[in-house]
C-alpha cells in the first residue's frame, strides 16, 4: 500500500473482500434469528401488512411462481431465496460506502479513491448473483403482448417451450464467464484505477451467478412440467395458490 501514500485512509483489498464475504451471513443469521423470536407476534397480522410479499401480484400472470413443486425444486428454491438475501444485505455496503465518499470528499475535502469504485463492483456483482432470485419470484422482465391472453395452462407450455432459448443463454453464461475467471485469475488481473484492487473474483461470482441463474432455471422447468400436467388433470381450476399443491 506504500504507492497510495498521501491519499488518506485507503480501504484495503483483504478487508473488502472479507468484509463482502463475512457480512451478509452474519446478518442473515441474526436475521433468521430474529425472525423466530418475533414469529408469535406476527401470527396475528392481518394479511396486506408490512409482512407480504410485494412479489405476490405476479402470482396471477405467473402461475407458477406460486407453484410449491416437490422436494428437488424446493431444496433449489431455498438457495435461490438465500442468494437475494445475500444480495439485499450487500446493498447496504454501497449505500455506506457513497455516504462516506460524500461525507469524506464535501464536509473534509478528503475525496477517496475507492468508495465509488468498491460500490461499482458491488452493483456488477450484485446484478449477477441476483439472477436466480430474479427468476424464482417471476421477477425477469417479460415480453407478455400473447403470454398474457393465454389461460393458465398456456401460460405454463409457454415457459417450458421457451426454456430452450433461457439454457442457451444460461449455459452460454457460465461457460464464458468460467473463461474469462480462468484468464483473469491466471493474470492476476487487477483494476485500472489508482486503488488497483482485484478484478478475478468479479468474474468468479459470474460463474456463481451463472450456475445459481442455472440451478433456478432447473427449478423453474420442473415445476412448470408438474404444474402443466396438473393443470390438464383439473380443466376448471385456473391457477395454484400461494404455496400450491406439491409434488413429493
């Protein structure tokens, strides 16, 4: 750290990483933790509080983001509902992190040269770790002008119909991003601002994100399979509820 003498206080690489690896689970427990204890005292809620989902209004034109599926889909449902608490609890660091820059730089002239470049790395990472997340709550940006008109059932075939195209992309993610980890470790790639931090564990977590974009998307067709099938055994019924019928 001696060439970034005279900058002022100089995050180090080890304790970014650490802190972006260490925080989140800390907080999850504590949170999970919480949740117990409290969990009496939500039990009276009245449904439409501050507990619901604010994901609950795809349900209608998503069925099977309501859809429990059986065991398999709900051990890789599981992962994915950790990876977007993992990432919510990151989004605190960049909003930290923008607040000293701007505590640092206007009320002492002490502008940093790390603060912006530390969140933009976490924005990049958070977008690809997020993906399964995304695809597990419907979450995905649709293009719906004929998804839409079609009745439940329709729905469904759609998405296993347009799976092909969804692990082209996946598996064209994990393989590119699994090369570009392979150079960038191998060169010990580092970014081209004065804070030079490491850049190959960015492109580590696009393997992560494609394989938890991957494991969601496995998710997603089996449940589609089961639900499509369930839906042709009761012709009147028009979607599952919240956690729906399963299959174990």
């Amino acid at each position: 750290m001696s060439d970034l003498q005279g900058f002022g206080f100089v995050l180090p690489h080890w304790a970014y990483w650490g802190w972006l690896m260490l925080m989140p689970p800390v907080l999850m427990l504590w949170s999970a933790r919480s949740e117990r204890r409290s969990a009496g005292g939500r039990s009276g809620r009245q449904p439409g509080t501050a507990g619901a989902d604010p994901l609950e209004a795809v349900h209608e034109e998503d069925p099977t983001v309501a859809f429990a599926g059986n065991r398999f889909t709900r051990a890789i449902d599981w992962v994915s509902e950790q990876s977007g608490l993992f990432v919510a609890f990151w989004t605190i660091n960049a909003v930290v992190a923008y607040f000293y820059e701007v505590v640092a730089r206007y009320l002492f002239n002490a502008p940093t040269i790390w603060a912006h470049e530390g969140a933009y790395l976490l924005f990049g990472m958070q977008y690809l770790v997020a993906g399964g997340y995304a695809l597990l709550h419907g979450a995905h940006v649709r293009v719906d002008v004929l998804y839409a008109k079609l009745p439940p059932r329709g729905r469904v075939g759609m998405d296993i119909f347009t799976s092909v195209f969804f692990f082209i992309f996946a598996l064209a993610l994990l393989g590119t991003g699994w090369t570009f980890f392979l150079d960038s470790y191998q060169m010990q790639e580092i970014t081209v601002e004065t804070w030079g931090i490491q850049h190959w564990p960015v492109k580590a977590v696009m393997v992560l994100g494609a394989v938890l974009l991957l494991l969601a998307g496995i998710s997603r067709l089996t449940k589609d399979i089961l639900l499509y099938r369930q839906l042709g055994r009761q012709p009147g019924r028009s979607a599952p509820s919240p956690g729906g019928a399963s299959h174990d």
